[in-house]
C-alpha cells in the first residue's frame, strides 16, 4: 500500500509540474511560415511604395508589337512615386521586396503580345521595362515579354539595369532620366553606359 502511494505521489507531483513549467517557445522554422512572413512584408513595402505613375498612356491592350523593345503603346513604362532616389540607393534597399507579379498577370502581357498563355521556361521573360533596381512598378504598363535571343535579350537588359542603378546613385545621372531612356530606348542608354553597342 505505501508503495503504491508513493507512486501515486510522485505521478501527480509530475503532473503538478508540468502544468507549471513556463510555456516552451516555438521552435518551427518550416519554409512556409517564412515565406508567409516574407510575403507579408513584401505585400507592406509595395504598399508603402507609393502610387505607380505612367511614364504614357497605354493606347493598345491587344496586338502588341513583339520584339527586343517593348511596344510602347501597350507597354510604357512605369514606376512607383515613393521609391525615390534615396530609397533606391539606401543600404537596406532590396527589389525582392518590391516584386510581386503573379501568373496570372505574366499570363495577360503574354495574351497582350500575341502569345499563348503558358510558362516560356528560360527561352522567354516577363520583365520590367523601368527595373525594380530603378523604382520600376509591378504594373502591367510597365512589364513586357522579352526573349532570351532577341538579340540584344534580357540578360543583356540586366546588365544594363545593374550598371545605371550604380550610376544614379553615384549621382552620374538623373533617376527620372534614367526611367525615361531604359522605357524608350534602352539599347541607346546601353552604349552610354558601357561605351559599346548592346550584343548578346
């Protein structure tokens, strides 16, 4: 009997404990509960980043023009207002932050440009006309199909991005003329910014 007791005892001492013991921490860092708090984060910035202003405005939604250069009608450019050259320029300053196209928004800039509907693997981007490293918006003004081997193709364009990003913020060239020239003639602002003609 008093073994049975004292077993009873220390069970409902255990037991006791327990309930009292400070709550543990959670200790899930599943990717998905990251990419929840990256979404709404990134969802927070855009928000922040003020209106989207069009460079022109769009005169054409269909039979777009496909091709190294976006067809300017359906695809001028555009750029958020808050993201100015301090806010590009700042140490903290991340264009994953600000990227948000999704499919089905990719999928209407290809109807737009005579394209089917579907993923283009490498071969072919949605890109942004004024780049997000330049304050560029996620609007579809502002997005264009752009192939691989269009000679000069994106990669080429990215490069050309990267470079004047550096050169604004290094104050060699005004942001706003930057957004102007990338929007309507970005090969021409390539041979600026390099010295040579854009090839690849």
């Amino acid at each position: 009997m008093l073994v049975a007791l004292l077993v009873a005892g220390a069970v409902s001492g255990a037991a006791v404990s327990a309930s009292n013991a400070p709550p543990s921490r959670s200790t899930d860092r599943s990717p998905f509960r990251s990419g929840i708090r990256s979404a709404a984060f990134s969802h927070a910035a855009i928000a922040a980043a003020g209106e989207t202003v069009l460079l022109e405005h769009r005169t054409k939604t269909s039979g777009c023009k496909l091709g190294a250069r976006p067809d300017r009608r359906c695809s001028p450019g555009a750029y958020y207002s808050g993201l100015t050259k301090k806010v590009i320029c700042s140490a903290s300053f991340r264009t994953s932050d600000y990227r948000h196209v999704p499919t089905s928004e990719k999928h209407a800039v290809e109807v737009e440009y005579g394209l089917a509907a579907k993923s283009y693997g490498s071969a072919l981007e949605i890109d942004h006309i004024i780049s997000l490293e330049l304050g560029g918006s996620n609007d579809i003004a502002n997005l264009f199909p752009e192939k691989l081997d269009a000679a000069p193709g994106y990669r080429v364009k990215d490069k050309l991005e990267n470079r004047v990003h550096d050169l604004v913020c290094d104050g060699r060239i005004s942001l706003r003329r930057v957004r102007q020239e990338i929007a309507s003639e970005w090969e021409a602002l390539y041979t600026k910014a390099f010295g040579a003609p854009a090839v690849g």
